[in-house]
C-alpha cells in the first residue's frame, strides 16, 4: 500500500500543489470516470468506499471544478 501512496503523490499531491512543476489532477475525473479509482483491491477491503452512482457523479464534477479536465484546451 506503501508504494500505492508514493507512486500516487509522484503524479499528484496536493500537499506539494504549488510547488510540484507537473502534477496530473487533470487526470482525476477520468480515473474516476472509468473506474480505475478507487481501485478495486482497495474497495474489497473498504466497501464503503464504493461510490453511488449519484455520488461518483458529484464527485466527478468537483474534481473537475477543482483541478480542470484532461485535453480541456484541446
């Protein structure tokens, strides 16, 4: 789980925000979008982690609001 976290805060940390040359929080709607995030091996042990419809949703839109959307410029 370690390394989970590690390789995580390489691609984005919030803690690090201003300081971090490239971050990916771009790319956080999308993980979350296709299902990728939460990781399945991590939802099997934390069930309610598990997000509703509903609230996979909002939480899309948040990030989004938060970070911005992947090739939004394009």
């Amino acid at each position: 789980m370690q390394s989970d976290i590690e390789d995580g805060r390489e691609h984005l940390n919030i803690s690090n925000w201003r300081h971090q040359r490239h971050n990916h929080g771009d790319e956080s709607s999308a993980q979350v979008r296709s299902g990728h995030m939460p990781p399945l091996i991590y939802t099997a042990v934390h069930p309610e982690a598990r997000l509703s419809k509903k609230e996979k949703k909002e939480f899309i839109k948040g990030l989004i609001n938060t970070f911005g959307e992947e090739n939004s410029n394009l």
